[in-house]
C-alpha cells in the first residue's frame, strides 16, 4: 500500500477503501439487504524495545475505541486492540491476517496504527519518485534480525479484505527529525540501512513487491497528516498525550454527522489542528492532503450506506458521549471521562440515559470535573438538588480554561545565565511560571549571541527573536507570550455539542483549487494551515485586498454574528458589530442559514457597511474568532464581555504583560454560556387571538462599540457567492438556542 508521496515525512494515513456505487448496489443485492458487522482492529505502541519511547500511541487508540463504540455504533466485542509488547512484527502480521479472515463482504471496518514508522530503500522498484519504501516499526523493530513492516507487505494484506468498507488510519512519521523537548516527539525514526532483512530468499515468492499483486481500482480515500517536509508530532492535548493528527481525526469524528463525507471529516481535522496550533504558539501545522477518486470525496464515510445503515443508522447518538454513575449529592463520575478529555476544569452537559439528539439548551444538567481517578473524571453538578440516574449520558461543552499560568522552559545550561533570564521573564510575564525538562512548557526560551529566541513548545519553530542587550528583550517578548495566552483563553468559548456549522474565509483569497487528478484518476486536495497574510495600510496608500480584511462568512442555521480580534499587542477588539455599522447592515449581525455573507460587503468608498477593516501597526500575527448564535441574548452577552476585555488590554498598565484579567473575564462568559445550557425553549400555543395595536417584542440594537483595529480568516472551504444584507431580521428558526465559533490566524507584515 503506496503512499502516493513517497518522500512523505509522515505516513498519517486514513485509508477508506471503497467500491464505487455499483459494486455497494451489488453487494446489496447479493445478500439479500442483510447488514454486515462494524469490527475494528487498533494497534498502539509506546514502549519500544530498541528505539526511543512514545507518550501518545495507547490514547489514541482508548480515544478512538470510545468514539468508535459511542458515536459509530462499533461494539465492543468485536474492537481488538494490539498494544506495546503484543505488538510485535509477527503480532501485528497475525493480526491483521486474522482480521481480514474473520471480516465478512459486507462488514464496516477500521484499522488504526499509532506508532513509529521509518523508511528503507526501495528493492524492487516499485517507487521510481524517492526509492524508498514507507514503513511501520513494529514493538520488536530493530533488534536482531527483525525488519519493519513494509507498505508492500500492508498492501498485500489490505487487497484480501473482502468488504467495501474499510477504513484505515496510519498515524506515524517517516522523517527522522527530532525534537529538542521532552515533551513533544516526532513519531519516526532513522532509515533502516540493513537491506539483507528485506531482501527475498532464492526462490521463494516476495510479498512486497506490487509484480505478484494485482492493482487494486481506484477507490481509495486517504488523508495523510503532512507534507513530505514536515514532521508529526506526539505531545500533550487536552490533559494527556496524544499525537496531533488522531487527536485531531477522533475530535472530528466525534461530532461528524452520520453522512459526513471524506472531505467533511477532513475539514474537521483541519480545524482541530489550528487549535492546536494557537495554543502552542506555532506559526503553522503540518498540513493534511486528502485524495480520493473525485465521486468519493462527497460519499458518506462512516455512515448509513447500505450495510453500513443497519449498523450505525442516522438514529444514532449525535455525538461521542460518557456514561454517568454514582450522582449523588451534586456529584458524579464520568466513565472514562479522561479518553474523552474530561480534565478538570472542563465542562459537560448531562442528558438522560439513552438519549442520542443531545439537543443544545435541553440538558438536565451540567457538570463541572473537579478531579480525575484513573481514566474516570468526578464532577460537581448544577443544579445541585437535580436527580440524576445512572445510564446518563454526558457530551462535552466547555472545555477546561487554559489556566492562569503560562508555563515557559528556559534552556541554558549555565545556572547564573539562567537565574537572569527566569528574572526577567517573571518582571515581565507575573503569570509566568518556569518549568524544567520534565513539566510541559508551552515555550523554550534560549539565548543565541546577543539575542533571545523563543520556540514553540517542540523546540523545532522558532516563534520570535528578541534583541538581547540587557533585558530589553523582556516587553517584546511578553508581548509574543501574551498574544498567544489571551488566544488560546478565547479558544476556550467553543462549544463541541453545538449543531451549528460555521464556513468562514478571507475574501481575497482564491477560492480553493479544484482537485487535480492523476494518472490512477485519484483527486488531491491540499489543506493550507499557514496564516493568511497582510501588510500594514501606510497613510496616503490606496485600499486594498492586501492591507484592509473582508470576510465570507456561511452559517448553516439562522444566526447572529459576532467577530472578535486578538492582536498582535495582545489586545481584544470586537470587529462586528460595531460602532460604524450602517442600518440594515446585518442588524444585530443577523444572516440567514445558507447565505455567504460578505463583510464589509465592499473596499470601495461609500460601502453599505459603513466601515473598513485596515490594517494598522504593530506588525505580529492577528487571532480572530467568530461566534454564531441563533439567539440574540447569547451574541449579547458576548458583545458586552468582549467590550469589557477591551478595557483590560494587557501590557497597557506598565512594563508586565499578564493576562489574568482576561482569563476572569472570559471566566464569566463560560459561566453565563453554561446556565443556557439548561434553559431550553419549547414552543407552547397560545389559543387567545392576536389583539390589535398590542406591543410586540423587537431585537434591540446593540449599544454604540468602537472599531477595534483588525481582524481576518483563512480561507477554509468554497463559499457560494455572497448576497446582499436583510434589512429586516426575523428572529431565526431552526434549531434550540445553540452557538459555535471557529478561528483563523492573520500574519500581519510591515
């Protein structure tokens, strides 16, 4: 199984191999409509036995079992996990033999590997672009005369499965690269030179090579993690270690609907990604390539589709969810909350037992996690005095604050050089709080010559470069740190359960380039996680698409838009609505479900918006987050806390940059966010007849807000022309009060 990319620095692999629709009606046919069997197979290894250790490989895999058994309808008994020392080369081979033997022609199926993978030269030709093949490095790898796993020998084992529906996920790197932390790992290691190991014996037949296997059709989707020059990492998320990219696939796959498509799943592994990427100040992230046969790429993935409907069914659970126990008291346990990242702090909405429509607004409760014991999380409850059984069932809402310290590693080895630099850090940054090689940073900070550099917390980005003399590196410095705080502190408002869906992209950008397809008639379409970029408008200079932002935002339900702006300052403005806005320009921000809104709708002079979006000094990288509420009390709360945050801008009140304020205050919007959660509305009738001339409820303006300096969005996915605003909001339909909010990052150049 080829890789197409064979310099590839990882194989992150997500394989779907699919018959086209043809070959699924056949099936169907043949069988009479009888479903088939979800079965699954995860393989993890952290503990090597002749190469260095990983953190993350066994929570992947205990990560996606919970997410393949509560969102997809796997069971239990037929999930086989292969980890650490039973995932040796003959294990691993075993067992995905007998997997393929035990799975049936309309069985659903899904294969994970979270591990080391490497590379060896390529012995019998059948990869003309780098000469190398890709391989997985079993528990045994590199001891005695045990090779690695070969992306030939994978194929030959993946064209014997019978069904049409598997899907496989291959989460490794191939690179070599190292990191300087501790704490985040490359998952590869170096090429394996010993050639003899994988050289066929005289006269017998070699499995690896593609002469012996017939080419298999074109229906593969596969979803790699990076590019072939970047590297994939295993590191802390949400309390515990994962690597970035299943983290990212199993956050996807949590809320992904029943008819998500290939390209669906991906857009969500990208989102989850750039979180990632704000909270460890990185300027970008590898980034995943998706290519599939053009007619598969909009084709459910996981859900109903023949066999796979009697399985999973569009009547299943909405979303990934913990089973409760023992609440009692105001208290709880979430089952195996943690492989769900149920870390104190975070909060979780509580439904009754069976319940799969997980409504926003409708929960008889919501919990708190106060502590964790082993993989369960205990909770406190609101309200208290509420009865709740056991079999309840709890989704994720609020994840847990980011903290009210920012955890920085210095590397030098000097003591006396040290003791200055963790001196100033802590003049400059009161909320800094200086770890050592065994905690996790966010940051590494380490002298160079006359300057001060700061790396993202893999030690491999370099996030800034400070001039040294003295502590005047110490502002500059802060100011980075505080930026990216106060960001990841707004990422905190994002709401997991919520149904909305939020397409938001930077109007100059070129819409997304269709997928090209190759020679094997298989389509690629790139993901972009680097910034989108702007130069500072000077005075005198015409605007333009590169000095002064629009934005093309869709919501999939009517809503009410907020736009707020981290900058590079660490400051937060609220973008929209604003102070400026024109009436009936989106009153109150209200769109409707489906329409692409643009905003402003123009840079030309006398726009209907009545404002611009300009960018001013300081140069830096921009943050912007945007809230979509269908309810206009919920975008006022907003509006309002964010307009307090830009009264507490840090770094404004003297040389310490610290961001308490900003987290007590985003602290209060997670407190408010949270009492809605229980306040459903369900519409009662109302028999007495409409009296004439009597008073009826109007959404009332926003209160005066001033222009903050700027804000943007990278382009995420093709968004339909833009229409013109309704200057008569109707209050919107749909669904229960709900909201949701995604970000992008703005790279702002003089």
């Amino acid at each position: 199984m080829k890789v197409p990319s064979c310099t590839r620095v990882i194989l992150i692999a997500l394989l779907l191999l699919w018959a086209g629709p043809l070959h699924d009606q056949a099936v169907g046919q043949s069988t009479g409509g009888t479903g088939g069997t979800k079965r699954a197979l995860l393989i993890g290894i952290n503990k090597y036995r002749a190469v260095p250790k990983l953190q993350g490989s066994l929570n992947d895999i205990d990560t996606m079992k919970q997410v393949l058994i509560t969102r997809w309808g796997f069971p239990e008994n037929h999930i086989r996990t292969l980890t650490d020392e039973q995932a040796t080369r003959a294990g691993i081979l075993a067992a995905l033999n007998q997997f393929v033997g035990e799975t049936g022609p309309q069985d659903t199926v899904y294969i994970h590997y979270s591990g080391h993978g490497s590379q060896v030269a390529d012995l019998n030709g059948d990869e003309p672009e780098d000469n190398l093949d890709e391989t997985l490095v079993p528990q045994d790898g590199r001891t005695g005369t045990i090779p690695d796993i070969t992306d030939d020998e994978l194929e030959a084992i993946f064209k014997r499965l019978p069904t049409a529906r598997a899907f496989i996920v291959l989460d490794s790197c191939h690179s070599g690269t190292a990191t300087r932390s501790l704490d985040i790992r490359t998952r590869s290691i170096p090429q394996d030179t010993r050639l003899d190991l994988y050289r066929p014996a005289p006269g017998s037949s070699d499995v690896r090579t593609r002469g012996g296997i017939q080419a298999l059709p074109a229906r593969y989707v596969l979803m790699t993690g990076a590019a072939s020059h970047q590297e994939a990492l295993d590191g802390p998320v949400e309390g515990r270690y994962h690597g970035f990219f299943s983290y990212a696939l199993s956050r996807s796959l949590r809320s992904s609907p029943s008819s998500a498509s290939p390209r669906e799943v991906f857009r969500g592994v990208e989102t989850e990604l750039k979180r990632i990427q704000l909270h460890f100040g990185r300027a970008s992230m590898p980034e995943p390539q998706l290519e599939a046969p053009p007619d598969l790429l909009e084709t459910p993935l996981l859900g109903p589709s023949g066999a796979a409907g009697s399985a999973a069914g569009s009547s299943g659970p909405r979303l990934a969810w913990l089973e409760i126990k023992s609440a009692e008291s105001g208290s709880m346990t979430l089952v195996n909350g943690l492989l769900l990242g149920a870390v104190p702090g975070s909060t979780w909405a509580i439904y009754p037992p069976g319940d799969t429509a997980f409504s926003p607004g409708r929960a008889i409760a919501i919990a708190t996690v106060t502590q964790l014991a082993g993989q369960d999380a205990k909770a406190t409850f609101q309200p208290a005095d509420k009865k709740i059984p056991d079999h309840a069932r709890a989704v994720a809402f609020l994840p847990a604050p980011t903290g009210d310290t920012i955890p920085i590693q210095v590397l030098e080895p000097a003591e006396s050089k040290r003791k200055h630099i963790e001196e100033i850090l802590t003049k400059y940054i009161p909320n800094v709080a200086i770890v050592g090689p065994e905690q996790s940073p966010r940051y590494l900070v380490q002298a160079h010559d006359k300057e001060m550099k700061l790396y993202a917390a893999d030690g491999l980005q370099l996030v800034g470069t400070f001039a040294g003399d003295g502590d005047s590196w110490g502002t500059g410095l802060a100011t980075v740190v505080s930026r990216s705080a106060t960001a990841s502190e707004l990422l905190t408002l994002d709401n997991p359960s919520s149904q909305l869906r939020i397409d938001v992209r930077v109007a100059s950008s070129p819409a997304p380039a269709k997928p090209s397809v190759g020679t094997r008639g298989i389509a690629v379409v790139a993901a972009n996680t680097q910034p989108a970029k702007y130069r500072i408008r000077k005075s005198g200079k015409p605007r333009t698409s590169e000095n002064s932002l629009q934005l093309e935002i869709r919501v999939s339900a009517d809503s009410y838009l907020t736009v707020v702006d981290v900058d590079a300052d660490g400051g937060v403005n609220l973008l929209f609505p604003n102070d400026y806005t024109k009436a009936g320009f989106y009153t109150d921000g209200y769109v409707r479900a489906g329409d692409t809104v643009l905003i402003p709708d123009s840079l030309q002079n006398g726009n209907r918006a009545g404002f611009y979006w300009d960018y001013a000094p300081p140069k830096g990288t921009d943050t912007v987050r945007v809230f979509s509420s269908t309810d206009l009390d919920t975008a006022h709360l907003l509006r309002q806390r964010i307009k307090n945050l830009q009264t507490a801008v840090p770094g404004k009140n003297g040389p310490a940059v610290g961001t308490r304020g900003v987290s007590a205050e985003i602290g209060g919007i997670r407190e408010s966010l949270t009492t809605r959660a229980t306040r459903g509305i369900v519409p009662v009738y109302d028999p007495t007849p409409h009296i004439p001339g009597q008073a009826t409820s109007e959404p009332r303006p926003d209160p005066p807000m001033a222009l903050p300096a700027l804000a943007n969005t990278e382009a995420l996915v093709a968004i339909d022309a833009p229409v013109a605003p309704d200057p008569s909001p109707m209050a919107p339909s749909g669904p229960p009060p709900d909201w949701a909010a995604t970000s992008i990052m703005i790279k702002v150049e003089g």
